[in-house]
C-alpha cells in the first residue's frame, strides 16, 4: 500500500508541476462561434474549402462548427478540423488549484465530517473537547486519510 500512495503522490507532484504553467496562464476563452469557424474565418476559408481539405460535404462543417459550439464535437473530430487548419489541437484537463491542495482539501471534508460526528457523540455525553484539540484531532485525522490509499479518499460515504 505505501508504494501505491508513493506513486500516487509523485505523480501528484510531477503534474502539479507540469501544469503550473497553465494554471498560472490566462484561461483563453473560446469564440461564441467555436475556434474552427474563428481559424476558418480569419484565415478566409468559406466551409465548401474547408470540406475539401477534409473530404467531407458543405453540411458537414456547418455541423461540425455547430457541434463545437454546442461542447457536443467528439475529439476525434476536432483534431481532424484542426489539421485541416493547419492548427494543432491542445487538449488538457488543468485543475483550478494544485492536486495536492485537491487530495488535503478532500482530506479535510472527510476528516471534518468524521470529526463532527464524533463531537456530537462526546458533547451529549458531556465529554466535548476543546478547539485545540479538535484541531490536533482533525490533523491526525488527515494525516491517516493522507497516508493511505487515495483511493479511498474518493469513496462515497
């Protein structure tokens, strides 16, 4: 099991890493119209042109162009309109903060949650404990859900 959750932060670091850069860059936001109209328009392409290079009707850009702006185009197919634009498709999934920030921010809801019912349980009983304590408690409570198997971290309850 360490070598799993060895792995796993390793691999969390050397992303993190790799995705630093996208993270910290500006989010460019597509055209209302989708980029293969954009790149077809500003380099005045008409879609008949378009069809040519990629060997397919008229109608099959303007379903192409309308799928892309309706987030329902299939990757395949926008990689195949990208080279056709003599562009290249990047594709990347960039979390908003850092994956490690990602895996102890679900740490702590876990540990929160575990730790809330447990306090109810002990102030019923008059046994509550008091905030450094609970804060002592939530950290090791982390740290073992931290230690283990990240799997774990996202099971439902």
């Amino acid at each position: 099991m360490a070598d799993k959750t060895l792995s796993s932060a390793l691999a969390r670091k050397h992303l993190d890493k790799r995705l630093a850069p996208w993270r910290s860059s500006h989010v460019i936001e597509r055209p209302s119209k989708g980029w293969v109209r954009a790149i077809r328009d500003a380099l005045g392409m008409n879609a008949r042109q378009l069809a040519a290079r990629l060997n397919v009707s008229q109608p099959t850009i303007t379903n192409i162009e309308k799928n892309e702006a309706n987030d329902t185009i299939t990757l395949k197919r926008l990689r195949e309109a990208a080279a056709a634009l003599d562009c290249t498709l990047v594709y990347a999934l960039v979390p908003n903060t850092s994956l490690q920030e990602i895996v102890e921010d679900r740490a702590q809801c876990i540990a929160d949650a575990q730790l809330a019912r447990t306090h109810h349980t002990m102030s019923l009983e008059d046994q509550e404990l008091d905030d450094a304590d609970l804060r002592a408690e939530r950290q090791r409570l982390m740290r073992g859900l931290l230690d283990g198997h990240p799997r774990h971290l996202w099971e439902t309850p």
